[in-house]
C-alpha cells in the first residue's frame, strides 16, 4: 500500500464544510426586512419558496439567529 504525506493529503483534500454557504445568504437583506416588518417565520418561508428555495422554518429560525441576530449585537 501506498503511503501518502499529510502534506500532500492537505494538498489534494478540500476541508469538509469549509467555504459552505447558505441557500439563504443571497435573501438576508430581504429576510431582515420581513423581520423587520414583523412577517412570520412561516411567511418568510413561503416568500423563500416563491423564489425557488425549499426550506423550513426551523432552518429560517437557525439562519436568522446566525446571521441577523449577531449584527443586531454589535
């Protein structure tokens, strides 16, 4: 058997999970103003879905407590 070098595996094998970005990151914008209007998680899902990106409610929760909620911190 063929070893290989960690090096060369580093090299070769692309981190799992890295550089991952969500369905929903080119809708944030759109998604604090919902929010912002007090529209629900589950209106917020359909206006997801009427631009073709299937999702559920608890990913909208995960996704706004990610991302919107930490700008609102700083």
């Amino acid at each position: 058997m063929n070893k290989i070098s960690v090096d060369d595996f580093i090299k070769s094998t692309p981190i799992a999970g890295k550089g991952r970005r969500s369905r929903l990151m080119p809708f944030l914008e759109d998604i604090k103003t919902l929010r912002e209007k007090e529209y629900s998680l589950s209106q917020i899902c359909a206006f997801l879905q009427a631009n073709n990106v299937q999702t559920t409610v608890a990913t909208v929760s995960s996704f706004i407590r990610r991302h919107i909620s930490k700008e609102q911190e700083e």
